[in-house]
C-alpha cells in the first residue's frame, strides 16, 4: 500500500504573495532528501522570511512535484489554495518634466498657504504628481475635463480604487483650477461621484472583550483598549502624548486633531489599571505609545497585531483600527447616550456624520416584531390546543 512507501516528513501546501508574486510554499520539516529532490527539479528558492521552499504558483509545478514526491510524502493541502489571491501592480516611477514638476512644487506651497494638513496636503501632491505623469508633455493650458476623466478610465479604474478616492481626487484638481486658471479645466462641471453610503462594520460588545482576551501581549492589549474605550482615531492614538493623560480627572485630551480641533475625552475607569500597568513595564516617555523611545508607534504594526488578534478570537468580520471606534459610537448610542454628546466625543464637525451609527444601533430595532415572529403568534393564540407551535415543526 502507498501508506507503506511513505518515508519523508509530510509537506503542507501554501498559496502566498511573495516578492509580488503568487508563490507555491512548501513547509515542512527540514529533510535533506527532500531539500535535494527540489534542487534537482529546479525552480525552488529557500525564503527566510515565509521559512520554508517556494516556487511559482501553477498546475504544472503542482502536478510536477507530487509526480515526483508523491510515492514518498503525503502532502496536505492548506485553506489558501483554494483563495483568489490579488498582486498589486508594481507602480513604475514617475516621468515629470522640470518645468511640470516646479508647478506642482508651488501647487503644493499654495495648499500650505490655505493651511491643509499635511495629510491632505500629501494625498493631493500624489494625485497631481499622478496627473502630470499621465498627461506627459502635454502642455497644462491644453488640458481639459476630457482629460481628466481619461485619467481616471486608464489609471483609476485598473487600480480599483474606492469612489472615496475619486471625490478626493476631484477636489485635488478643483484646487488646482484654482491655483492655475491657465489651465483648460471646467471646475464647474468637474463632478464628484455621489457619497457610497456603506454602514461601517461594528464589534459587539462580546466580541469586544474576547479581543481583548486573546491579545496577550500587555503593549498591544493597552492599545486596543484605549482606542475603544475612548473611541480613538489611530493618528490620534499615535500623537497622543502622556501629559494629555490626566488619570486624576480621568480625562484625555486631544490636541489638534482632524479639523484642527482639541477636545476631551472621559478616560474609562476599568481602563485605568491596565494603563498603569503598562505604563510601569514599557515605561514610555513622550508618547503614550512608542516603538523606539520617543518615538511615534507605527500605525501598521496595530493592524498588524490587530488581525492576529481577531484571528485568535474567531472574529470573522473585517475589522480594522477604525472599527473599534465604530463600536465605540454604536455602543454609546445603544446605551441611551445622546448624539449631540457622541458628536463631541468623537470629534465630529457635523452631526449628520454622527448620524450614521443611528442605522446601527440594535436599541431601538430589537423592539420591532419581524412579521413572521406576529404570524406565529396569532396562529398560538388561535390554536390554544398547540401551544408548543414552532416554525421547525408541522404549522
């Protein structure tokens, strides 16, 4: 029997991106028979990073290494085979004429001049900076409203991008009409795409304290917590300093924050023993977290450890930074917190954007009666006999 024949460990089968490619890994424990065998097929690289053997993902090399291995190993496949995996096309560098790029020099001194942030500020650079590479040398008193929607038909639509992105984008070059008039654009019936008006994903509150269970490490888990419990954007998590943190008052402040706005927010009492603890063991000096000292954390590395934790937790949904502040809005208004509050707290320029947590608050939906739950009631009520009656049984 093949059982009989096996005499190799088994090898697990992984489809990954890898040097921004789809790869076949192979993983198993370090044989050197093995190790000669993919030598002598060819193709295979050593990763120490993925720590294991991979080559290009194909049927061919699947069907060539279990034709060769396959009296020898049993190979199990792993989940990921089976997904659609998606390569980010490798952006080429940019071809900007001096003239073009001293253009966009003082287009970027004029947004500094009308004091955008610096986010903005670096996301209408890009777009421009974009632009200019598009349209090559073509000469910017040319330029047109044609051209900007071929722009966006040949280099937005491949990219995917989010309708988000093209409103930006067409505020970017609104901007730019104002900074160049030379220019042949039409700002007038240059249109933004309408809103998406998508529900953000929102925790429960169960899922909440599962995730912060499951994260272990005490660094990690301080910064989950803070950035619910004071329903946290992550720049403002990252730019918050200790001497914003008053535990006496249970306040934090929040300085400068999108819109150029401070305000402060209710520090949770449950929170104030984690932050001691943590504070006492990483001991951090400017920043209330840090990654070198004093130095700002990275936003990736908390959507990094944010996934592993959710993994661990068995939470399913796609749940980003963003969303615990989600949570932490939805949460507030199920417990009977006034919106005009919650807009303070979060932040908020408008209410109508605080409004959205209103569409999903569970407070006021779980009193409503779905039609069937009333049909089976009536036909209870009229069937005193059966009162056991279920929708799972015969009516």
């Amino acid at each position: 029997m093949k059982n009989n024949q096996i005499t190799l460990p088994p090898i697990l089968l992984k489809k990954v991106i890898h040097r921004n490619k789809i790869q076949l890994l192979l993983l198993f424990t370090f044989n050197t028979e093995i190790k000669n065998i993919l030598n002598n097929i060819g193709g295979y690289y050593w990763s120490k990073t993925l720590r294991g053997w991979y080559t290009e993902f194909n049927s061919e090399n699947i069907s060539l290494l279990k034709g060769v291995l396959n009296d020898k190993v049993n190979f199990k496949l792993d989940p990921s085979v089976y997904n659609k995996l998606k390569v980010k096309p490798i952006r080429k560098k940019r071809e900007i004429s001096e003239q073009n790029k001293q253009v966009i020099r003082l287009y970027v001194k004029y947004l500094k001049g009308k004091c955008y942030s610096e986010s903005t500020i670096k996301t209408y650079f890009t777009f421009v900076a974009d632009f200019f590479n598009y349209i090559e040398d073509t000469p910017i008193s040319t330029i047109s409203n044609r051209t900007v929607e071929l722009f966006i038909e040949d280099v937005f639509v491949p990219r995917n991008y989010s309708v988000s992105t093209y409103r930006q984008f067409i505020s970017a070059i609104k901007l730019f009409k104002a900074f160049y008039p030379e220019c042949g654009i039409n700002e007038i019936n240059l249109k933004r795409p309408k809103k998406s008006k998508l529900l953000p994903t929102v925790l429960s509150k169960e899922e909440i304290i599962d995730l912060l269970r499951c994260t272990k490490n005490l660094k990690h888990r301080a910064v989950l917590a803070m950035i619910y419990s004071a329903g946290f954007r992550i720049s403002e998590l990252l730019n918050l300093e200790l001497k914003h943190i008053d535990i006496d008052r249970r306040q934090l402040i929040i300085k400068n924050s999108k819109g150029r706005r401070d305000r402060n927010i209710i520090l949770a009492e449950s929170f104030i023993p984690l932050l001691i603890n943590y504070t006492n063991t990483y001991r951090p000096i400017i920043y209330f977290v840090e990654g070198k000292p004093s130095k700002k954390y990275s936003a990736e590395s908390i959507r990094s450890f944010l996934r592993k934790s959710c993994k661990i937790a068995n939470i399913t949904k796609h749940v980003t930074p963003h969303t615990l502040r989600h949570s932490y809005a939805t949460h507030l208004l199920e417990n009977g917190i006034d919106l005009r509050y919650i807009q303070e707290l979060l932040g908020h320029a408008k209410p109508e954007t605080t409004m959205i947590y209103t569409h999903v608050s569970k407070k006021d939906l779980l009193k409503i009666e779905s039609p069937l739950d009333l049909a089976l009631k009536s036909l209870i009520e009229t069937d005193k006999q059966n009162k056991i009656l279920r929708l799972s049984g015969n009516i």
